[in-house]
C-alpha cells in the first residue's frame, strides 16, 4: 500500500517567514495530493490541492510543488503570520473514482512567533 | 462545513461499555470514512464505505464496528474490545473514494 512520509514534525518560524513542509510518497501511480489545515480543536480543512498532470499551483501565500520522478511534493507559505498556526497534513491518492483510500503523513505542527 | 455534523462533542465511556458515535452528512456523497487522531499519530483510517450496505475495515479497525444502512448516516461503535478507546474520532465524506474529503468537526471520547 501508499506510504507517506511528512517532515519537520514541527516548524517554528518568525511571523513574515516562509515555511516549507515536505512529503514523500511510495506508490507511483498516485495522482492526487491534498493538504489540510487544522487549528487546535478543529476538524481538518483542505487548504490546497494538485493533481499529477501539474508540477506547481498557487493560491496567495500558499503554494504546493509536484515531483513525480522524486515522489515528493511540498507546501510553501510565504509571509506567515500568527493564524497560519496550526497542523497541517499531507495526502496522497488516486482520484477520481477507483478505491483507493487517501494515504495521511502524520502531520506538521506549524508555529508562527509574532 | 455544516454539511457533515458529529454528535456528542464530547463522550465518556465506562469500562465494559459500548459506546456509538453519530456522523451524518447531507452533501449526497457517496463514500464515507472514520479516523482516528491521537497526538503525534496524524489520521489513521478505522472504516470507510464506499456505498450504502458495504464498508470495509481501515488500518486499525479492531475494536470497532460500523453500519451504512442509509447514505446520510455512518455511526461508528466503539466496543469494549477496544482497550485504548480515548482519542479524537473524526468523520470524513467525499464524493468518490479518494477525491477531496469534507471532516465533521470530531468526537472526543474520554474513559471514566
């Protein structure tokens, strides 16, 4: 089956920073790759996805990177600040449709000094 | 968000009892999922269903049982067979199985 492997565990970073947080995954043929956020308490929330047909996608401060060749993809946030503090979490699947279950790295407590 | 709910936000269970979590969703997606969070342990899959009357177990599915009778409706039993019950449960739905899932807000179970 899919392995995921999320590092750091945790990030501290100045408020104004970039933050950078990096997964693996085993399985070739996974083509979808989301990430969520969850604040302290909350349920998880997507904040970001992309599928294997795109090497980059951005959506303001946030941005993810595909290397399928590597098998990694990585989350970017520029100019954090204090509510970007949270756990964020990887994914990885094949979608749409098929059986596969979505495959979760353990996790990125991320921490925003002001 | 309001479109998937779990009920109670918080559960206490005795020892030796069975105790069910509620999970309804009214998004009309068709594959449902329970997971499990402890500190430092990320998700990790119990059940998932893909259909109403079929479910399959996850990774860690001893202990727990669940029923699909209805596409709305995914409880999650938490048996005496499970001896670590106490952690954060949430339930997840999405339109397909493994396209982009949609959380519930949690369950936190505790052992009196």
């Amino acid at each position: 089956g899919e392995n995921v492997e999320q590092h750091p565990s945790t990030l501290s970073v100045q408020e104004g920073d970039s933050a950078v947080i990096k997964c693996t995954y085993s399985d070739s043929a996974s083509n979808y790759f989301p990430w969520y956020k969850q604040e302290l308490g909350k349920r998880p929330q997507l904040i970001i996805d992309i599928r294997s047909n795109v090497g980059e996608k951005k959506d303001q401060r946030i941005a993810v990177t595909l290397n399928k060749t590597a098998k990694h993809f990585s989350l970017h946030i520029t100019e954090t600040q204090p509510e970007d503090s949270a756990v964020y979490f990887c994914a990885a699947s094949k979608a749409p449709g098929g059986s596969y279950i979505p495959t979760f790295g353990r996790g990125t407590s991320l921490i925003v000094h002001p | 968000d309001g479109g998937i709910t779990q009920s109670p936000k918080y559960l206490f269970r005795k020892e030796g009892q069975n105790v069910t979590l509620s999970c309804e969703q009214n998004l009309n997606h068709d594959a449902m999922y329970w997971y499990r969070q402890d500190p430092g342990q990320g998700l990790r899959l119990i059940y998932y269903s893909q259909i109403v009357n079929d479910f399959q177990k996850g990774d860690i599915a001893e202990g727990y049982s669940v029923s699909r009778e209805k596409k709305e409706s995914f409880p999650l039993t938490v048996t005496s067979a499970q001896k670590n019950p106490t952690a954060f449960y949430l339930c997840a739905s999405s339109p397909q199985s493994g396209q982009t899932q949609y959380f519930g807000p949690g369950t936190r179970l505790l052992v009196l």
